[in-house]
C-alpha cells in the first residue's frame, strides 16, 4: 500500500467521524517535505495538513520546503487547491513544542 492509499483510507476514517481538519505534523526529512508533503495537502476535500521543520541554518531543509511550495502551487486537481490555495495546508517553519497555530501546530512529547 502506498502513501496516498494510506491517506485516502484515513480520509475516509476522519469523514466518517465527522472529522473535517486534521494536521499530520512536521517532516523531519527533505526527501518525505518533497514527495510526501505534497500528497498530503492533495488529498480532497482539503481535510489535511502539514509542516516541514526547518532548524536555523538548514539550506536542505529550507530548499526542500521550498520544492514543496512550489509543487503544491502547481496543484490544481480540487478546488482547495486551484489557485495555489494548497500552500494555505503547508507550513514551513522551525516547529518548536506548542506552537498552537495549524498547520504546524504540535504538543511536547508525552502531554
């Protein structure tokens, strides 16, 4: 099963929970904030979310994120999409602990 399996399956779960909006949290990993990244925030209706870490200094990280951007303002394969409206699903940021704002939005281990 793939990625994008995997997400239209739990798509379905959240749908049927009445679930409308969930963040997947940060990519850790350039190659998942180029490949992964965008699929998450491709998947219709738009319920989905996420982020990419970038530590101070990172140029990989920050390139990556930026491939990511671009990739997703590409999209336009739904309407949450057209018109680069993707990239309001995609934060590209330094995701520290408690960061209460979606969709880079997290908790500390263990709360």
């Amino acid at each position: 099963e793939d990625v994008n399996e995997r997400l239209q399956r739990f798509n379905n779960l959240l749908s049927d929970c009445d679930i409308n909006f969930c963040s997947l949290g940060p990519s850790y990993d350039p190659e998942h904030t180029t490949t992964i990244c965008p699929e998450i925030v491709s998947i219709a209706p738009g319920r989905f979310s996420c982020s990419a870490n970038i530590n101070a200094g990172d140029i990989t990280a920050a390139l990556a994120a930026a491939k990511c951007i671009k990739t997703i303002s590409l999209k336009d394969e739904g309407e949450h999409l057209q018109g680069g409206l993707g990239n309001f699903r995609f934060a590209a940021a330094s995701c520290i602990d408690t960061v209460p704002f979606f969709p880079g939005a997290r908790a500390p281990k263990g709360l």
